[in-house]
C-alpha cells in the first residue's frame, strides 16, 4: 500500500511531533463509522460506508452541525464509476504540529497542527482501491481522494467529481455565480434559497454570457447560519486538476462539487499515483476566525525553493490607472487588424494617447524614487495592442517588440539611477500557446533590463478553443509559467488566472493574483458599496489579491469626461484598504498629479508596511464592516484599518495588542463628519494623539468609509 506521499515531508521547523495509530478492518459492516477530534476538541468529523458501501462523512462544530451526512466518490468517463460498493480495508490515524515561517505573509509564524484520518477503501468488483484522507484543524477540514499505484486503476478520466456537503439550513452567503471563466462579478448576498432568483440579475452581458447554471456558485463560498457558525468552502493545492464550483440543490441545501471541462468536456486527466486537490471547510462561531484561518495554506506543500532571498515584497505605482479610466490608451496607434512583425510602426501615425511613452514613465520614475516606492507598472509598452482582440490570430504580442516611442535601454537606466524597477506586464490576450512559446524569450528579455516582476493577464478566451480560464490545461500552464519565472528569479502577479488556493506557500514567488472584481471595475460601471467587506471573506482565503487601492479622485470624469462612472468609497477608506485587502504586492493605483493634491493623506500609503509579523481582527462581520491591525515585519509600528458598507457605523476599538508599558503615536486618517462615499468623498481629517495598549477608540465610519492608523513606538 503506498502512503508516503502523505507523509513526506521535508522538516527543519521549530516544533514538530508525529504520533500513528495503525487500525487493520477486514470485511467490516457497512455500517462501521470511525471519528477523529481536532486538536482543541470543538470539531468532530465522522467517516462510514453507507449500506451500498458509498463513502460517507459529516461535520460538526461544538455540538452544532456543520455538514450533515454527505456523499462522496467520483463518476469516470469509460470505467465503473467509484462511488459505491467499497469496502474498508485500512484506517490509520495520526498527529501532526509544526510551526513554519513564511516567506512573507500575515504573521511571522504559522502553526501547522492537525489530527488526520485516512481511510483505504477497496472495490471487489472492479478491484481498485482508493484513499480518502481527512485532516482536521482547529479552524476546520479538508479532505481529498488519493490513488495508489496499482493495475486495475492506472490512467482515467474524470467525469465529475461528486463531494458533497449538505448544510444544516437556509444560510445566509455571499456569492459569486459559477464560471470557467471569470471571477469578476460583484458579490451577492442572499440566503441560499434565494440564489435562483438573483442569479439572472447577477449575470451581465459584459462580464460573461452565462454562469455554469442557474444555482451554481463559485468558491471560496462564505456562509452564515441561522444559529451563528461561519461556514467557508474552498479548496486547497489544486495543481494538475479543474477548478472546482459547487452546485446548489436549494430544495435540500446540498451543495455539490463541479469541475472545469476541457474542450471535449472532460474534468480531469489522471494517472495514478495521484492525490487530489484539498476540499477545505473553515468553521467558526466568530467571524473573525474565519480571516485568520492559515488552513488553506497549510494543506499545500513548503516552498519548493532553496533559495527565496530575491522573492520580496512590492509596493509600487504604475502606468495604469489612466487607460483603464479612458483618459489614456494601451495602443499606439488607431489601426485595426494590425499584424505584428508586418507594419512599420514608425511610418504610421500615433493615436496621441499612447500612454506608455517614455518621457511619461520618466515622470512615474521620478514620482515613484521621490516617495520611496520600489517599482513602477508599464502597461501598454509593447507592440500588438490593436488587434489583440482579433482572435482569428494566434500570435499578437511577442512580450519583447517595444513601441516606437517606448525606450527600453533608456528607461533602464533612469530607472536604475533612481532607485526604482520597472514591473514587466505580459498580457497574453488568451493565447496561452503563443505565450508559452515566448516565455523563455520574454523572461530573459526580462533579466537583461532588470526587471524582477511581471504582471501576467488573461484576458479574453482561451486559445486553445473550448479551454477554459480554470480547467485544468491552464490550472497546469499557470503554474508553468510560476515555476519557469522562478528559473529567472521573477516574481508573478497573475490577472485574469484561476482564483489562488494557497499555492504561495509552495512558490512565493506567486506574490499576488487578480482573480476578482477589483478596482478597475469602479471605472466600467462600479463595484458594489460593501465590496471590500467581502473580499476577505472569500477571495482572499485562497491567497493576497493585487486589488489596486489607493484612488484619491473617485470622479472618473475628471480624467475622461465621457466617463461618468465613480468610485464607491471615501478617500479614507481607500487607505484603510492597504491593511484590510493583504496583499505582499500593493499599488499606489491613482495618477501621481493626484496624489500631488493629497501629500498628507498620501503619507500614510507610504508609510504602510506590506509584510507582516502579526495580525489582529478588532471587528468583522461578511458584508458589513472589518477592522484589522497589522505588525510590520522586523519593527515596532503597528497599521490598522477599517472599512465598511453603505449604512456607515461607529467603530470601537482597542489597543490592547500593543506592546504594555510603551507609548505610541497614533495618526488617525478618518472621515470627516460629512463624508459619503456618493456626494462628498474627499472629505477626511488626520489626528494625532499618543496611545498605549489600555486606549481605546471611538470613530466615525461615513457610509461606504471608514479609517487608517499608524502607529508608531515613541523611544
């Protein structure tokens, strides 16, 4: 039986302890039900076979249920299905403690502790065996199928996955529709049973043609219930399979796995030996639980680089912030059906809204070197922008042809001067073979002019034809390209890819990802007032987000007059974001001539950390309000932030996660009395006022506000 898998590891952390329990059944009733307890003894899984010997668990969370009596199994494409007549042939029990530390992150350290069960299950009829191997955390589940090597089940193909879980009640969620594609929709909250009539309002026509059904949802799905538990359902490591989604029964509150087809329609491709992705369950009664549960990135694998001294965090600004507003363009000229390598671009004539230009990026440079930030975006620098939406083609960019009037040598070395990294961006426009026969190419270019970061984008279908943006061709092909740049010692901030499942811990140099509606939405249209109440409730459980906060001037008419869309959020909010939204990649997204208008309040976005040693939840609660405090890495200052939807609140908070005996100056960027995120968003006030870990603090949060603190040890 082969199990090591399961179990290597490669350990050189502060505490660990490994303690097994083997139990050997043979031909054991149906009936038979086995249980294991987290460490703290608040959950409790329990793993049987039912009467036709399909795989069956349930939850529970301090005597309340979480997950009723749900199937497992999976259904093959030309090969019994192994969903039913098991039998439980082996049962091994153990504990696992570990304390590793990340390469950036939340906090300085994180405790890997769990007790584990796995289960071998053997099929008479067809003679195959599989595993099912659950682990169980104080801060919840996660579970996964496992082939061994063996004859009777070598190559097969997935045709869906049938994980279950079936809820105690109506609860109360926020949710994304089920895609291949996309995960940029505004987040709904409803309860369940009201998913099928919302989901047709939730779908519009410039975001995607159709969810995957009309009950389907999208992971990491965040629940209440009626009896106060927090649910979130996500998974964990997904490398080499599709991208799961969940379907809704609204008539039993069952939700059930759906993976990603490929072109064929087809789930998964596997060979044993093979182990599946993680389902994950985070459970709590308080939800801050929820935002501090390292589940998800326990359940991957530790980094597999010896050396990870060039991945660093990044905090930069960039060439951006104006196309997406309309005020400036990506291409350079006006020309349609333009073919790479065929037009000279110097004989045609420019559009005058090139934006990645070089006296324009000198001026970026210059911004960035004077306030301290470490790089500067350019999108918009390389050939191909006309016609990239022309996907009759299956070459438009080349990632190394610059336009005529974007001077890389020259550029390079200003930059150099200064003090400052230009941050490489690769759109790929969907043509995923195109940028993988350029990969090489396009990484090296990246070397030899000093770049160390790229922003790679997705954007549009995915050529091949019939692929989808989370099926498992590009599950595989995101992490290529992660795991190539890592060959050059390039960090990665992926747009438009499938949404994070912790991957990070294994290749920090994955330093962030898009993977939602984020803020460039607020110029096509906007994002829903309690937006960022959300995100780390969901999206975030998988990984940081490259969200682009920081936008001072919310009215985007006053780059592009025809634009008359705005930015949901006051001004001190905005800041507030920087702690709320993690994210070891932070972008100082708005024009630099509007930061120029707001130095005071823009001192706080270059004083922010963006790499941690602790975290702490002050308040939260999914949809309404979160206030967090961060400890930067390797210092005594202290940042907090807070933000909240629509109805605005007061906040009250303290600071008893200060250090005792020490005094702290505390400069408090707020909402001014009359603020509002619709008719006055620039209004704000900054205090200060000397604090010590018995203060407490009573503040005003304008609707669709909120505020930011620094906090800084008084020697």
């Amino acid at each position: 039986m082969i199990l090591s898998s399961f179990y290597a590891r490669s350990i050189s952390f502060r505490f660990f302890t490994l303690l097994i329990f083997g139990f050997l059944f043979t031909c054991p009733d149906s009936g038979f039900a086995q249980e294991i307890k987290s460490p703290d003894g608040n959950l409790i899984v329990r793993f049987r076979l039912s009467d036709s010997g399909a795989p069956v668990y349930e939850l529970q969370y301090k005597s309340k249920t979480v997950i009723k009596p749900s199937l497992l199994g999976l259904k093959l494409k030309d090969a019994p299905d192994l969903l039913d007549g098991f039998e439980l042939k082996h049962s091994e029990q153990n504990t696992f403690d570990e304390t590793w530390k990340p390469v950036w992150g939340e906090v300085r350290e994180i405790r890997n502790h769990y007790n584990q069960l796995l289960v071998t299950l053997a099929q008479p009829r067809t003679k195959r065996i599989i595993q099912i191997n659950f682990r169980l955390f104080n801060d919840g589940l996660g579970f996964r199928y496992g082939f061994p090597a063996q004859d009777s089940l070598n190559y097969f193909i997935v045709k869906e996955e049938r994980s279950q879980f079936a809820l105690s009640g109506d609860h109360k969620t926020f949710w994304l529709p089920g895609d291949y594609d996309t995960q940029e929709y505004n987040l709904i909250t409803s309860n369940l049973s009201e998913v099928r009539s919302k989901m047709k309002a939730a779908v519009t026509p410039n975001v995607s043609q159709f969810p995957i059904s009309e009950t389907s949802l999208q992971t990491p799905l965040m629940m209440k219930s009626k009896d106060g538990l927090y649910i979130n359902i996500h998974e964990a490591a997904l490398i080499d399979y599709s991208c799961l989604s969940l379907e809704l029964d609204d008539r039993n509150m069952v939700l059930e796995s759906v993976l990603t087809p490929d072109a064929l329609g087809n789930k998964g491709y596997v060979q044993a030996p093979f182990e599946t992705p993680w389902r994950t369950i985070i459970v709590s009664d308080k939800a801050g639980d929820i935002l501090e549960s390292k589940l998800v990135l326990n359940l991957n694998e530790p980094t597999q680089y010896k050396d990870v001294s060039w991945i660093k965090p990044v905090k930069y600004i960039g060439v951006w912030w104006e196309m997406i507003t309309g005020k400036s363009s990506w291409a350079y000229n006006d020309l349609n059906n333009v073919q790479l390598g065929t037009t000279n671009y110097m004989n045609t004539k420019p559009n005058g809204k090139h934006a990645a230009n070089t006296t324009k990026v000198k001026t970026y440079i210059d911004f960035a070197s004077q306030h301290g930030f470490d790089a500067v975006l350019v999108e918009g620098w390389n050939q191909g922008w006309e016609d990239w939406f022309d996907k009759s083609k299956d070459y438009v960019f080349d990632f190394v042809t610059p336009y005529p009037d974007f001077n890389v040598k020259e550029l390079q070395s200003y930059a150099a001067a200064k003090g400052v990294k230009i941050m490489m961006h690769h759109e790929t426009s969907g043509s995923v073979r195109n940028y993988e026969r350029h990969l090489d190419t396009a990484y090296k270019f990246m070397v030899e002019h000093g770049y160390n970061s790229v922003k790679s984008g997705y954007v549009g279908n995915i050529l091949p034809r019939g692929e989808h943006h989370s099926g498992q061709w590009l599950v595989n092909h995101y992490l290529y390209a992660v795991k190539k740049a890592a060959e050059y010692k390039i960090m990665v901030n992926g747009h438009e890819a499938v949404r994070p499942t912790g991957l990070s811990r294994t290749y920090p140099n994955l330093i962030g990802n898009e993977s939602a509606r984020g803020t460039e939405y607020e110029a096509f249209g906007g994002n829903n007032v309690d937006h960022t109440t959300i995100l780390p409730f969901t999206r975030l459980v998988g990984g940081p987000m490259d969200y682009t906060p920081g936008i001072f001037e919310t009215r985007v008419s006053v780059h592009n007059p025809e634009n008359t869309s705005f930015v949901r959020t006051t001004l001190a909010r905005q800041l507030a974001l920087y702690v709320t939204m993690y994210s070891p990649l932070q972008m100082a997204a708005d024009l630099p001539e509007t930061y120029n208008r707001f130095l005071d309040a823009f001192q706080f976005i270059k004083d922010v950390a963006i790499d941690w040693d602790d975290t702490k939840i002050l308040e939260a609660e999914p949809g309404d309000y979160i206030t967090i405090a961060r400890k930067a890495k390797g210092s005594t200052s202290w940042f907090a932030g807070s933000t909240c939807d629509e109805q605005g609140r007061t906040s009250k908070i303290k600071f008893d996660f200060l250090d005792p005996g020490k005094k702290y100056l505390a400069t408090i960027y707020s909402d001014a009395k009359n603020a509002h995120y619709e008719h006055n968003p620039q209004a704000y006030q900054i205090k200060k006022r000397v604090v010590t870990s018995n203060s407490t603090l009573i503040q005003h949060c304008a609707p669709g506000g909120g505020y930011a603190i620094s906090l800084v040890q008084i020697k």
